[in-house]
C-alpha cells in the first residue's frame, strides 16, 4: 500500500513540475471551453423555445367528446368528459388532468406531453383508470397542417403485448382542437378506434 502511494504522489508530481507551462495552459484552456460547450448545451435543452410554443394551443379548461369503436364498422360509443391543460415545469412541459364517464363509469386520466430539444420531437406519456399500463409516443409537428402526429404504443390486456398506436392532434381554431387515435384492426388494417373532440369552456 505504501509502494502504491509512493508511485501515486511521484506520478503527480512529475504531471505537475514537468509538464511543459505552454501545454499545461493549453490543457487548461481545452477544459474550460469543454465545460463552456457543455454548460450552453444543457441551457439550450433546459430552455423553454419554439417547439414548446405549439404546446401552448392545449392550455386551457375544456369539454370534450369522445367516440370509441371497438372494431371497424361498428357503432361507437360516446361519453363526455372535462380536461384541465396547464404548463408545469416552468414551461417545460402539459399536464392535463381529465375526468368524465366511459362504459358508464367514473373515469381519470392524465397526460404529459413536452417537446425535446435535444432530440427535437414530442414526447407524450398517458395513464387512466381504464388500465394499469403507459401509453408512450413520439412525434412531430407539422406547422403547414397544424396537427401533432405521434407513434407510440400500449400495452394490449388480450395478449398481454405492446401494440403500436398513430395519435394526431389537430389545432381546428384556438378554441378547439381534436384528438384521434388509431390502430391495427383484426385484418391488420389501420383504422380510427377513438375520435375526441375538445372545445374551450366558456365562463
């Protein structure tokens, strides 16, 4: 142990007297504008631009409408509800809280949806009282058609698996927008399982 000090302590030493004043400046110079880039890196993913802005067309206290098709051809089913968006996280991020009814019954929900600067795209994750799984998605926004188009995935109870959802969000005006999700039918078709439709509440 005293060797392995010994050797620890004349290493430093030699690092520290024998290293060129020149090459130690220039190592010193090469730290600090490492520790600069990555200092403006991590202020450009913590800051709040215009990839949040386009989140900000969810704030708000709304009514919605929502139809859900079990299967392609059916009729759907309808229930109502109220969602609260807010910005949490200094502006980083939406939260929205829901309540309403589905199949008759009392239903919670809550979803997080930000923009990541580093990665550039949306990220969402969902979670209600229907299940005990996450639904998670990734996606972009396409300014020319003011919709959100994300791709993701749920956990499917009949066969215990992940299945792929397409999740678009369409900005109709600034005092509604709708939500639609689809998925893969029994003959491995894409087809529209939910529709939501939110309107600004009115004082």
């Amino acid at each position: 142990m005293k060797i392995f000090l010994t050797l620890v302590l004349a290493l430093s030493f030699a690092v520290l007297f024998l290293t060129p004043p020149h090459q130690a400046s220039a190592d010193e110079d090469k730290s600090k504008d490492m520790q600069a880039e990555m200092m403006a890196k991590w202020q450009a993913y913590a800051t709040p631009g215009k990839g949040q802005q386009v989140l900000d067309q969810l704030v708000g206290d709304w009514e919605y409408t929502v139809k859900w098709w079990n299967a392609p051809g059916t009729e759907p089913q309808v229930s109502t509800g109220d969602s609260e968006n807010e910005w949490i996280m200094g502006g980083r991020f939406i939260k929205a809280d829901v309540e309403g009814k589905s199949m008759g019954q009392r239903f919670e929900g809550m979803g997080i949806m930000g923009y990541d600067n580093a990665k550039k795209e949306y990220t969402s994750v969902w979670i209600d009282t229907m299940g005990t799984g996450m639904m998670n998605a990734t996606g972009s926004y396409d300014a020319a058609a003011k919709t959100i188009t994300e791709n993701g995935s749920y956990t499917d109870p009949m066969t215990g698996k992940g299945k792929a959802y397409k999740g678009v969000t369409t900005f109709t005006d600034k005092n509604s927008y709708t939500y639609e999700l689809f998925t893969t039918g029994p003959d491995g078709k894409e087809f529209r399982m939910m529709e939501i439709v939110y309107k600004r509440e009115v004082e």
